[in-house]
RNA sequence: GCGGAUGUGGCGGAACUGGCAGACGCGCUAGACUUAGGAUCUAGUGGGAGACCGUGGGGGUUCAAGUCCUCUCAUCCGCACCA
C-alpha cells in the first residue's frame, strides 16, 4: 500500500494500543525534557504555525529518544485569555464552553500528527485544578513581598465603558467604536520583577539561547549606570528627584521636567499656569508610550510656574511638564542639558529656553547638541575634566551634601497582572473593611471563577456583578468582606506551567520538589521569537522567585532555546483570515498524509528563517516519498545477482551511508531539517544507482535500508514504520536507537585540492589523503594549467592549507 | 522613536572556525519509455561566445571574503493589557 492518510490511522491506533510514547521516569536513560511553547485554543483547528511549531519539534524528541535519552515531551493548552472572551462577548457562546470544545478538537489534530506528547502530563490553565496553583503562586508571591498593589493607567474606552488592551487600540482609538482611548488610573496588583532585575541580567551568560533574543531580554531590562540627584525647589517641603546618565553635564541643566501624569505637577503648579497644565495633561492621556518616545514628534510641554535649584552650583532653573518624560522610568523628573541631548535641545530651541555648553571637544569646536565625550568647561571646579573624571568628581561633590549619588536604573518594570476581566484566574485576595486586603487561606483555593457572569463590557470588571462570587466572610475577622473582582494576566499561567507538567495530577501541590529537581530545567524549549522578552522574562523570574522561597533548587527554567520561523501566506505576508492568505494543514494532511506534510515543512524552510508558502514544494516531498517506497518493494521481489565483495561500489555506498548518519545526527541536533532531509536524499540516490549494479551485496544493500529507515524515523514517523514493517520487521521502529556511522568508512584514499594563483581558481589537484605538504606542492608545480600560469612569473608567497586549499601569488 | 533581524541562481534554500559559492530540491531543457503524459527514468542546468563576471549597493582588510571591518539601501519582526 503506498503511503497515504491510511497509514498514518493504522499506526496512530497502534503506537496508542501499545502505549508506545508513555513516559516512564523509571526508564533508563538520562532525561531530556524538551518542550515547546503550548497553544492558545483560540480557533477550533491547529493552524499551520502550530504544525511548524510542533512537528519538527517533535521529530527532535523523537531523535533524542534514539539517542539513548529518556525523553520528556509534554503538551497542554494555555486557555485563559481575551480572545476567548471577545468571541463570546461577540457570538454569545460561552469562553469555557468554546475553550473544552475547541481543545478537544486540537488534541486530536495532534495526535493525527503523530506527535509523541503523553497526554498523561498535561495541563490546561483554565481548569480549576491547575488554577488553583496558578492562585497559590500568586499567595507566595504576596507572602514573599513580591504581589503589591498601585495605581496604574489603563486604556480606556468611555464609549465602550471598558479597560481595552494594546491591541485592541488602533491608532489612538477604540477599535469597535473609533472613540479616543485615554488613560485612566486603577489600582491594580503587580509582581515585583524588578528585584531581579540583575540577576535576570547575569542569568543570561548561562544560556545557550540565541544572541538575538537575549540581547531584546538585555535591552528589555535597560541596565544604565548614573545618579540619582536631588534639586531643592521654592517649595522647601518637596525635592524633585532627577536620574541622569550624564552628572557631568550638571552645571549645563537649564530647567527640569516632569512626566505630565507625575503627583508632584499639581504641588508646582501656580495658579496662573494651572490652565495650560490641566489641557496639557488631557492631551497626554491620549499619547500612547510609542508615541512618546518618538524623537521625530515635535517636542510639546508647558511651564508649571514653579523652580527648582541645582544643587551642584545653586542655579534658579524653571519646572516644565512634557510628554517626552515617562513617569514609569528612571524617577519620573529629568534635569534637562540641551545643550548636550537631542531631545533637551529640540525642546528648548522651540520654547526659548536657555542652553550652557559645558562640554566641548579638545579642539574646542563642537557644535550643539553634543553628545560625544570630550572636557568640562563653564563647570566651575570641573573645568578640564574629561567627562568620566567628572562623572565620578561630580558624584562625589553630590555626596557631601547629600543632594546625589551614584545609582543604577533599571528600565524593566513591575509587572502588572490585574486584567479587568472575565476569562482568567481570579486574584486570590480578599477586602475587608476591617482587616483590609486579606490573603484567601490556602485551604481555600481555588477561587472559583464562576460560570454565570455577565462578561459584556459596561465599565467595571465582570466578577463584581457577580454578588455569589463577590461576597464572602474575611478569613481573619470572619465579617462580611468582598473578593477581588479582577483576574490575573493569563502570562502568569504561562508562567510555570513548565513545572506542573512532570507532576500535572499532584493534588496535594503545585508540584513535587524532588521531581522538579530531577526533571527540570527544561533541555530544549521550542517556541516564537515574539516572545523573547515578556513570557521568557517572566518564566525566568517565576522560576527565581520560587528558587528563593526553596520550592525548587535550579536558577533558569529553559536551558536551551530555540526559535522557529513564520510560514507567511503564499503572497508573502503574514497569514490572517482577513487577507485570506491562510494556508490550511488539513486538506494536505488528508491528500497526502501527515509525514509527506511534517517532511515538507522540514525541508522546504530553514527552521528558525520559515518563509512563504510554495504549493509546488509538497509534490517534490510526495515524488521522494514515493521513491522510496518504488525503491524498497523493487529491493525486495529482485533477484540479484549477488557478490560478498566490498568492491568500488560498496565503498562509495558505505562512505554516502556513514556520511548521511553522521550530518543526520548533527543536523537534526541543532534544528536544521531540511540540511538532514537533503543528506537523506543523497543517500536515497545512492542506494538507487547501487541498486541497479551489476553484482548487488545484498546483505550490505539491506543493512543500508534498515540504517536509512531507522535515521528517517523520526522525521517521517509513520511512513517509516510502515517501511519497517514491510522489511519484515516485528517490532516498532521507534525503540531502535540511532545506527553509529563508521569513522573509517569516511576515509577517502585521494582527496582533491583547488590551486588558487593570486586569488583565482586555476586547477583542482588530486593527491593521497596523506601525501605530505612537500610532495602536494610538486603535484601542484606539474600540473599543466598551473604551470601554464607561473610561467615567467616570481612566486612571491605560497599557501598550503592542508587538505584545504593551495594558494599561489605572484608577480 | 527604541530594540532585534534579514538580503545568495528563475524559485525554496546550502556553505562547519575566512579556504572550490550555489549542497539538496523545485522549475526549465534534451532524451528514453509510453496509446497518452501534468506519470516514471536518464542527462544537463548561476551569467557570458569568450578572457572573465557573479552572494542588496559602495569602500576596506587578507594569499583567500557570502563569511571580518566601515558606510549605505531595502524589507521584516517586537515594544510591557494578543498569546
């Protein structure tokens, strides 16, 4: 039977009958926990970047498991989340009747994939038995000093009455409804990651993940080292607070500015400029933080009225507001240079406001704005320093009075969990008009999201109109007290569900310690480069904060990383169901079956680049398969005329053999697929041209399939099986281990060198793999064309590469 | 704006640490087989008649550059409430 949909059936029912993927932690072997980023169940069918995702992936499980390693390949599904909500606030169907509906659909898909997850350990985030954790981590954070609660600004629709996420902003507006969003103030709960803001940053040496992604984590966290420097204001009971990388430019401020939303605008506004301040604000509310930081918006502030003093030389400077200030980093206030920054001097060019030069180039010709190094002038006592002298000289001036320091600013921010809405896991806290915010006991989670809520946008978070939920008794005083009515930022279950997996039943705990221990961190954790700073950052964190609290015994969740590429619709854009440029899995799934499907995505992308869709590559795939196949059953009913010899043909057949194996191995090892199906390919030709000799060594010839088989197992599972069993083979082929190659089969008795005369290919010469240097350069020096080329010419240099390349200059 | 990438034949993509650019495949061309061919098999295939020229473009380092340095152009991705 040629390979086909049937096939895979046939083997699906088979390998799950025989339970042939169950992890056992008692099998032999080292661990190797490899993991890919779980799904979002937000349509009903796997989507082609699912398949890109997880079936690679899974045919690298499947090659560590030949290789000897007790492999660990979990699956869940990371189901809380807004999609879910806005198609039910859409469609009416409830988020947790579509979410079971659409992950049982998504299971079976990859299980006709022929992935090798055990669906024994899994976890779906939306279920009470793995949110009641997801709660508990949020109890131990509390406890810990890491869970707190602020003010802080969300979106905000006042048409739509609700909170809206980035996403749901475009261009400044509601997306339903086109109104202006604006920032609003609610007090929300937020993690504490910023106190592991260094360690997350040194962290980052002990991994093997791509340089790319932990630069975005380095950026991310934004380490810059500078002072923190206080200016006294005419208002004697409150200092403004500056952080600068620059304190060398010190004596060069000319005003101070502040972030418009800042508490401390109100007490510097006098009352002649409170007009221009209040419509000042208003519009800022409207400016999202990309907006902001533009350096190509005209610079926009107003003056508060108020001064502030520089504490390095007493100077009266005036306190404007502007939107280039963002409250939420350094400390909210910046000493203004313009002189010496590009954004300071466009601002001031614009509102006439002064600008001292007090750093200029040792020619002493700079022009303003100047931000490169150079020496100190009109800085009194500094003058002459170069500027890291006077980094630390004016610091320390700072010091004596008190008014600064040297300081370290973080651009990393706390995280914010509060989501102001339905479809996630409730907080776990409690208010009580007595005791205040109280901790729900242990005991007592999980806290129940319940079913019927309504969930339709009106301006307040849907649990609070839910009085059966909201109201319950204060664990401490045992008085009527009411429930947090906000659910947590679905990143939060992503955020360990890596640590429930090795123990997904536990009812007891989280998770088992001395199993975690055992079987994290994570080897291989496979998944999309969007993620690169938040859900990594937070997994990473997640994972130190539990360290500290000696839940758990490892610094870093996921050893080595990887990403994989998009596939873009076949015009070259990312697919989405508006551009209708979506390519669905299914209809090739079912022409042609899974593995011609899997091998095709190995083969016709670069794994971590991906790429546009091409139709016609999947035939190509489809001929290869069917190749084979012809090749096999032809080996099979011939009747060769047999030799035992290891003649020429058998040599360069065991060399292409040992070959394959060997790039095979090293190629699926790092995720290059489509090199490892190419070398396949190679070895496929090979058989056919050995095949049709003279004399066949069937023996040798055999061996060869049965080796070929065995590396093509884990990339086409199922077609290989059905090969396997066709050479009349009994057991699966999935508990064979990966063949060794021979190192002496490699050995080439002549090797061929190319001869370069001044840069260009002249000749390729073949010598002996062991011909000396001495006698590879009298080779070279007979040969015709290169004597041809040295005639009447001086040899001035001569380069032997050995069993590289010959190169010759002359003149 | 800030940050991160990418750019190689007609196409998808190879090229380890600077060492024969274009592996493997698609497509194309010719031939074989066939009642037929959008099936299969065999051979050829970067450009150019040629010396030579070729990895987005310009400069540089080197015996040798797709690979290193420098400037430049184009495209894509992320930016903290999408997951």
């Amino acid at each position: 039977m040629a390979y086909s949909k049937e096939i895979d059936k046939k083997w699906q029912k088979k390998w799950k009958e025989g339970n042939l993927y169950r992890f056992d932690e008692k099998k032999p072997g080292k661990k190797f926990y490899t993991l890919e980023m779980f799904s979002y169940p937000s349509g009903a069918n796997l989507h082609l970047g699912h398949w890109f995702n997880f079936a690679p992936a899974d045919s690298f499980a499947r090659f560590k498991s030949m290789q000897g390693y007790n492999v660990f390949h979990p699956m869940g599904f990371d189901a809380f989340g807004l999609p879910a909500e806005n198609y039910a606030i859409k469609t009416g169907i409830h988020p947790q009747d579509s979410t079971i509906k659409n992950i049982a659909t998504m299971k079976k898909q990859l299980e006709e994939m022929g992935a090798t997850y055990d669906w024994n350990y899994s976890v779906e985030t939306c279920m009470p038995d793995y949110y009641k954790w997801t709660q508990w981590l949020f109890l131990q954070l509390y406890k810990n000093g890491l869970a707190y609660k602020k003010e802080a600004p969300v979106n905000w629709c006042s048409s739509c009455n609700t909170v809206l996420a980035n996403e749901q902003v475009i261009n400044g507006a509601c997306e339903r409804c086109k109104t202006v969003v604006e920032k609003k103030k609610l007090n929300q709960w937020f993690f504490k990651i910023t106190n592991y803001a260094e360690e997350l940053l040194e962290g980052l040496e002990t991994l093997d993940w791509p340089e790319a992604t932990k630069k975005i984590q380095t950026n991310w966290i934004g380490k810059s080292k500078g002072a923190e420097i206080t200016f006294k204001t005419e208002n004697k009971d409150i200092d403004i607070k500056v952080f600068t990388t620059r304190p060398d430019t010190l004596c060069g401020v000319t005003y101070v500015v502040l972030a418009p939303e800042s508490e401390l605008v109100e007490k510097f506004t006098k009352p002649e400029c409170q007009k221009a301040v209040e419509e000042y604000r208003q519009r800022t509310i409207h400016l999202s933080e990309i907006e902001r930081m533009s350096t190509e918006r005209t610079k926009t502030g107003t003056f508060t009225g108020s001064y502030a003093i520089n504490p390095i030389n007493g100077v009266k400077v005036p306190i404007w507001i502007s939107d280039y200030v963002l409250e939420g980093y350094g400390t909210g206030c910046v000493m203004a240079v313009p002189a010496h920054d590009e954004r300071d001097f466009e601002f001031a060019k614009k509102y006439q406001l002064p600008m001292i030069q007090v750093i200029d180039n040792r020619e002493g010709t700079a022009e303003l704005p100047y931000v490169e190094d150079g020496i100190l002038i009109n800085s009194n006592q500094f003058n002459g320093l170069t500027v890291e002298e006077a980094k630390k000289a004016i610091e320390k001036e700072l010091e004596k009075t008190n008014s600064g320091k040297e300081t370290i600013s973080y651009k990393l921010k706390d995280w914010l969990v509060s989501r102001q809405r339905y479809w996630g896991a409730p907080i776990p806290m409690i208010n009580c008009p007595d005791c205040g915010l109280v901790p729900v006991p242990e005991k007592d989670l999980p806290v129940l999201l319940p079913y019927d809520v309504e969930f339709k946008p009106d301006g307040e978070s849907p649990l609070k109109k839910c009085k059966e939920f909201m109201h319950c008794t204060c664990p401490k005083c045992g008085k009527d007290a009411l429930r947090e009515p906000d659910t947590l930022d679905t990143f939060v279950c992503s955020s360990w569900y890596y640590l429930r997996y090795p123990d997904a039943k536990n009812e007891k705990e989280a998770f088992n310690k001395e199993i975690v221990d055992k079987m994290l961190p994570v080897d291989v954790y496979v998944g999309g480069k969007e993620h690169a700073a938040m859900h990594l950052i937070y997994a990473r964190f997640i994972t130190k904060a539990l360290r500290d609290m000696e839940y758990l015994d490892f610094d870093e969740p996921f050893q080595k990383l990887v990403h994989q590429g998009m596939i873009l619709g076949p015009d070259g854009n990312k697919m989405s169901k508006s551009k209708g440029n979506t390519v669905a899995p299914d209809t090739y799934i079912d022409a042609y079956g899974s593995d011609v499907f899997r091998l095709y995505l190995m083969f016709g992308f670069s794994y971590t680049d991906g790429g546009p869709w091409k139709d016609e590559g999947i035939k190509a795939i489809s001929k290869y398969v069917s190749r084979v196949e012809n090749l096999i059953d032809k080996v099979l009913k011939t009747n060769y005329k047999e030799t035992e010899e290891v003649g020429e043909a058998e040599k360069s057949l065991l060399y292409v053999r040992s070959n394959t194996i060997k790039c095979m191995e090293e190629d699926i090892g790092i995720f290059q697929f489509n090199t490892a199906i190419a070398r396949s390919m190679e070895l496929v030709n090979e058989l056919v041209k050995y095949e049709s000799s003279e004399k066949v060594n069937k023996k040798l010839l055999m061996e060869t399939i049965e080796d070929y088989i065995k590396i093509m197992s884990p990339l086409a599972p199922h077609f290989t099986e059905e090969l396997w069993e066709k050479i009349g083979k009994a057991e699966s082929v999935h508990k064979e281990l990966w063949p060794k190659y021979k190192e002496e089969d490699l050995h080439l008795d002549t090797i061929e060198i190319p001869v370069q005369v001044n840069g260009k290919l002249k000749a390729v010469v073949k010598v002996g793999s062991q011909t000396s240097p001495e006698d590879v350069k009298e080779i070279v020096k007979k040969n015709t064309t290169i004597a041809e080329a040295l005639k009447d010419k001086t040899i001035k240099k001569e380069v032997y590469v050995p069993k590289k390349i010959y190169s010759i200059v002359v003149s």
